[in-house]
C-alpha cells in the first residue's frame, strides 16, 4: 500500500492543522526565533563578501535606453521567429537603415 506523501496542509483530505504541524520540518518561527536570529552576512562573512565582490556587467559608455515603439504584427513574427535574441536584431536593423555601424 502506497501512502500519500503530505506535502501541504489540506483542509478536507483527512489530516488536521495539527498533524501538519507534527510533521512540519519548517515551523513557524517565534518570536524568540526572530529575536536569535543573525544576518547572512553576521554567519557566513566570507561567502557574503565573495558574493558582493562578483563582477557584473562591463558598464556601457551607450548604454540601451528602453522605450516602447509599435511595430506592425508583421514585423514583430518576422524577428521572433529565429527565437531568442529578436529585439537585438531588430535594432540591428534599424542601425543598418540608418547607416548607423
């Protein structure tokens, strides 16, 4: 026999609010809980400063600005369709029309 696995608390399906509490392996905390708490950065001060140490981006002398711009369906099936990267390609193209690189 295959018992169900309680992977939530299901009002109506034969277990109580109590059941699901003996069982939790994440309780609520208290307020004592709150209060013992430590930052990410107070238990693990190396990892944390790796972590804000992480290179980014290379910052762009043009950055892109967003905008919003109408397109007709036409258009925006045409660049969409080789995927990924569509709105790139686009700007290629418009860049090409306008003798721009």
């Amino acid at each position: 026999m295959t018992k169900k696995r309680m992977t939530e608390f299901e009002p109506g399906h034969g277990f109580t609010k109590q059941d699901w509490d003996d069982v939790c392996d994440n309780p609520e905390w208290t307020a004592a809980d709150i209060a013992k708490a430590r930052s990410f950065a107070e238990v693990f001060p190396d990892l944390a400063e790796s972590i804000k140490r992480m290179p980014g981006r290379p910052k762009s002398d043009r950055p892109k600005v967003q905008t919003t711009i109408r397109l007709s369906q036409d258009v925006l099936d045409h660049f969409k369709a080789d995927g990924p990267g569509w709105q790139r390609r686009i700007d290629e193209a418009l860049k090409k029309v306008a003798g721009l690189k």
